[in-house]
C-alpha cells in the first residue's frame, strides 16, 4: 500500500457529519476502514456520549445518554494522503474540522482538550512520559518557556505535572500540562 507523509504523528482529529447523522456516519467510516485496510492509520471512531440525569413528569429520575457535540465525530488516526482521502470520502462525512479545503490538511486535537472529552466519555488514556519526580525538565510553554524545573508531583489521572521554578531565588510550585514540559537529557 502506498502511502505519503508517513511521519505524521497519531493524533485526534473532528470530522463532520450531516446532523442526526453521526452514527451512521460511524457505520460506514468503521466499515470502510476494514474494507480499505486501513487500520494501521486509522484506530477509533468516537461519538463521545455522556450520561445525565433527567426527572420524568411522574418525579422518577432517568437516565439518559447525550451527545454533547452533536453533528462532529472525533477520529484517532495517521494523517496520511490515504487516510484522509478515505475519511473524507465516506457517505455522510461532510469533512473535517479545521481544514480550510484546497488540499489543506486538518489540524489535529490539542492533547489537553481531547483528555477532558475522553474522560468524561468514560476512556481512560495513558501517557507516557518521559520524566519522574525529581527529574529536571525544560518548561516549553509561554510563561515559563526555556525555564528549567524539577518535577515535584506527577497526577496521571488529570495530565498535570507540578513542578518546582526558580522565581526570584525561591522554588516555587506551578502545576502544568504534561505537554509544556520535556524531559532535560
């Protein structure tokens, strides 16, 4: 199979479907991905859903499932010239988000703004990191950007990293995303 721009990095990507349409959008995009080979670009096709309690008139409380971002679907994937051309192509795809057409290829969910819809998709992710407590990284975020710290307290569950920053001669605790931090060799 020939594909090109195999170092494209996995990552998650919003597509659009007609409204109301979503699922079977899913349908045939998961159908297509068998059909065309193309699982090893293409990993998971999600509607994020999530559970809310609603009162029935009769004062019973009920669950109910909710699509909070109804006419999108977000898709784990390669972007390759095939990948893309595959999902953009399929029946009730309408394209993707953030890409301005005339070739231009889509931009890809930031890390910290996928894990919030995730969890509350009830997916568990895991990082993997490249530093423990105790280690020096380098801060690669716009406040503290350059800025040498030390990894005081690592919470997986939330992709937070506090670290210690040299302010004014104290060391002082921010906490950051794992994404505004890389480990110092």
């Amino acid at each position: 199979m020939y594909t090109e721009d195999t170092d494209n990095e996995r990552a998650w990507y919003i597509i659009q479907s007609y409204a109301g349409m979503e699922y079977a959008a899913k349908r045939n995009l998961e159908r297509r991905i068998v059909s065309m080979n193309m699982e090893d670009y293409i990993f998971n096709v999600l509607i994020p859903e999530e559970v809310h309690m609603e009162k029935k008139a009769n004062g019973e409380m009920k669950e109910v499932i909710v699509n909070p971002y109804p006419g999108y679907i977000f898709v784990d994937m390669i972007v390759t010239d095939e990948s893309w051309f595959i999902v953009r192509n399929t029946p009730m795809v309408t394209g993707f988000l953030g890409s301005s057409g005339g070739r231009a290829k889509p931009v890809p969910v930031p890390p910290h703004e996928m894990i919030p819809i995730l969890k509350n998709s009830g997916i568990s992710i895991t990082t993997d990191i490249k530093f423990a407590v105790g280690d020096k990284v380098k801060v690669v975020s716009e406040t503290f950007y350059g800025q040498e710290a030390v990894v005081e307290k690592i919470d997986f569950e939330n992709q937070i990293v506090t670290v210690l920053i040299d302010m004014f001669g104290r060391q002082t605790p921010n906490e950051l995303r794992f994404d505004e931090v890389e480990a110092i060799k």
